[in-house]
C-alpha cells in the first residue's frame, strides 16, 4: 500500500476519533445539564448515545488492526496508531462515567434539591476542558498542554473533597438526605474520573511527544533513586 494511502488511513482515524470524542464529552456536559435543570430528555439522550459511542469504539479499533496489518508502520507512526487504541478506549469509559451520572440524576430529579449545584458543575466544566486540551495536545503534538492538562486534575480532585465533606456536613445536620447528598457524592467521583481519564491522554501524549513517561510521578521516583 502506498504512501498516500497510509496517510489517508490515518487522517480518517483521527477524524473518527475525534468525532467519538466530542460525543463523550457531550454526554458528560448532558448528564449534568440534565441534573441541574431536572430534564428528563437530556438524560435519555445520554443513554441512546452510548450504542453510538461503543460502535464507534469497536469500528476504531477495527480501522487501527487494518492499518497495522496493511502497512505495518514503525516508530512514530507506530506509536501514533498505539496512541489511539489507548485514547480509544479512554474515551468509551469517560462515555460509560457519563452514563453513571445519569443513572444516579434520574433518581435525584424527582427528589427535593440537597443544596444549589455549584462545585458539581464546576468539575464538569474542568473536566470536559482537560479533555478538549488533551486531543488537542495530541492531535498537534503539544507537550507543554498536555503536561497543563495534568497539573488540571488537582483542581478537580480539590472540588470533589470539597464536594464530599459539604455533603457530609448536610447528611448529618440531616439525615433524611443521605440518599440522595450519597449519590451526589458518587457523581462527584464520576467525574473527577473523567479527570483522570483525560489526565491519562495527556500522560500518553507527553510520552508520546518527549519519550518521558510521567505516569504515577516516574520522573519523581527516578531522580530519588539516583540520589541514593
């Protein structure tokens, strides 16, 4: 196969990826959408997209198993197609959270409001941003972003511990809350996962980039091992 194929391959996977990215980070700006403003159709727009994401997830991995096979491509382009299948995968577990969050909002809209939504909102605004940098970083090749991205995921994980001792504070001054302030408090680490996930992207694209593996603070632990 050509020269001119392979790319033509690659750019198509691209474009499909980042289609299947912006319907994920769709739905997780749904699934709180329809929280905040107890809508009903948000939430099963949510639940319906889901086939479309998990469809797009399998014909992906199918386009990169053709890639591979039909031009066999090494270094960068390897690790291009490599970058993918892992992104692809973080993507259809970000869907997943997405859908989490709607199972526990169908409950709590047809429930009195605990408190005004302001942190959960905040963390899926964050969240959604990590990921649109992330592809970003990765589509362009941009280290500095990436390594952005994951100096991002304190400030989501600083609104869920916030998130989690409010509630905490609530459900004892009253207990009658306890189910619903619970399921607030398990949206609230759907999506600091979310977080996570676009944080994973953004690790990847950093190694991808540099050849630095930053993944569970590598550097940190290399530089004391070589002052011991």
């Amino acid at each position: 196969m050509s020269h001119r194929a392979f790319e033509e391959r690659m750019r198509e996977l691209r474009e499909r990826l980042l289609y299947m990215a912006r319907l994920v980070r769709e739905m997780v700006e749904a699934s709180i959408q329809g929280l905040q403003q107890r809508d009903a159709r948000r939430l099963d727009w949510v639940l319906q997209t889901e086939e479309t994401v998990n469809q797009l997830e399998i014909e992906i991995d199918e386009r990169c198993a053709t890639v591979l096979a039909l031009h066999q491509p090494e270094a960068r382009d390897l690790r291009t197609i490599l970058m993918i299948l892992k992104i692809n995968n973080d993507l259809e577990r970000i869907g997943d959270h997405a859908v989490n969050i709607v199972g526990h909002a169908r409950f709590l809209i047809d429930q009195p409001p605990v408190k005004p939504l302001v942190d959960i909102p905040r963390m899926q605004e964050l969240a959604c941003q990590m990921l649109d940098l992330a592809l970003d970083a990765f589509i362009y090749g941009k280290e500095d972003q990436a390594r952005q991205v994951c100096r991002m995921d304190d400030l989501v994980d600083h609104l869920r511990d916030q998130v989690i001792r409010e509630l905490l504070t609530h459900m004892m001054q009253n207990p009658r809350i306890i189910d619903q302030a619970l399921r607030l408090i398990l949206i609230s680490r759907d999506l600091e996962r979310v977080a996570d996930l676009s944080t994973n992207i953004a690790e990847d694209v950093v190694y991808m980039v540099a050849g630095i593996t930053i993944k569970h603070h590598a550097q940190e632990r290399a530089a004391q091992t070589s002052t011991t």
